[in-house]
C-alpha cells in the first residue's frame, strides 16, 4: 500500500534585500517612550530598538545611540522607565523622536504628565498604558555597541491593558508605522512555552 504524503508549507520564491533594511521584518516590539533623570534634568526618547532578554529576573536590552541626549542622562543616573504608549498618542510620540531634550523640556511642551517612580528616581509618563521602571545591570556593551542591559524592577500596566492587547505603534523603518491589530490563540493548544 502506498502512503500518502503530507502536503507542507510551499517554498517561497525570494529575491536579494538589501541588509541596511531588515528591520522591516524583525523590529522587535512596540515603539516606546523612555523617560530619564538625572541632577533635575529630564527627558523623554522615542525607541523602537530594544528587546526581552530574560524572564526572571526581568530583562530588557536597549539600544540607546550615544548622540542622544538621554544617553547620557541614563549613564550617568542608571535608571529610566520603560513606557509604552498606545496608538492614540502616534503624534505625540513621532513628534518627541523629532527634537531633542538638550534644549527642550519634553512633559512641558507635549503635554505630558510625569509621575514619580517607586523604585527609580525617573518620572513615569501618565497618559502610557503601562510604565516598567529600570535599573542599569549592565553597562559592558554600553561603549561598543550603545547597548544597556536593564532590570525592570516595578511594573505599572492598565487594567485594561492587561485583559486585553493595547492597541501599539511598531516602527516598519523607512517612515512606516505598523499598529499592533488582531491577537489570536488559535495555536495555544499547539504552544510549549518552554520552547519559545
């Protein structure tokens, strides 16, 4: 008797891409705001480029360009706050990525509230819908790579937030924005977490 054989997944036909733009298919998350302190001083970046890099504790890398002003704000104070913002502040957020904190006061002049953190001395923003204050743990791919190894050790979320997926601004490159749409459990029977 013969088998029959299984039809997988088709091959997909591929042409060269030029390495300068994969972040088009592998930007890692949302687009967030990074709020720092430091002496009196505060500002506010826009970022797009960071990553989970472990569970417990909880790690978040960053890359965090030297030219920016928060850069050094967050070298020196080795704390920030993590906050993501929801599409409705797409504006907002897209205008505070487009001038710099060394000559301006970002809260005052976008209307944003700051709150005190509980466990960092950076300023949580208020209209985000979740807030992680961080704590530098490691500083070694600061110089080569402008790479910050942060703990997150408080987290603030919405309820809402949590019961359901927020609607967020992900960063395409070349000026593309993606919203954060559908979310799907159809494969959770299939899914080890232990595995992904």
């Amino acid at each position: 008797m013969k088998s029959k054989s299984v039809a997988g997944p088709r091959p997909v036909k591929k042409v060269d891409f030029p390495v300068e733009d994969v972040r088009r298919f592998l930007e890692p998350g949302p687009i967030v705001l990074v709020s720092s302190s430091y002496q009196g001083e505060t500002d506010i970046m826009t970022m797009g480029w960071h990553m989970v890099m472990g569970f417990e504790p909880a790690l978040i890398g960053c890359y965090i360009w030297n030219a920016n002003h928060s850069h050094a704000l967050i070298r020196k104070s080795k704390v920030c706050v993590v906050n993501v913002p929801t599409v409705e502040l797409a504006e907002t957020v897209v205008d505070i990525g487009n001038c710099s904190g060394r000559d301006t006061d970002k809260f005052d002049k976008f209307g944003l509230t700051p709150q005190p953190g509980v466990m960092v001395s950076a300023p949580l923003i208020a209209e985000c819908v979740a807030n992680f204050e961080c704590r530098l743990v490691d500083a070694s791919l600061i110089d080569t790579y402008s790479l910050f190894v942060f703990e997150v050790v408080k987290a603030h979320a919405a309820p809402a937030a949590i019961k359901t997926s927020p609607r967020t601004l992900h960063y395409r490159g070349d000026g593309a924005f993606m919203i954060a749409g559908e979310t799907t459990r159809q494969w959770r029977r299939r899914f080890r977490p232990e595995m992904l």
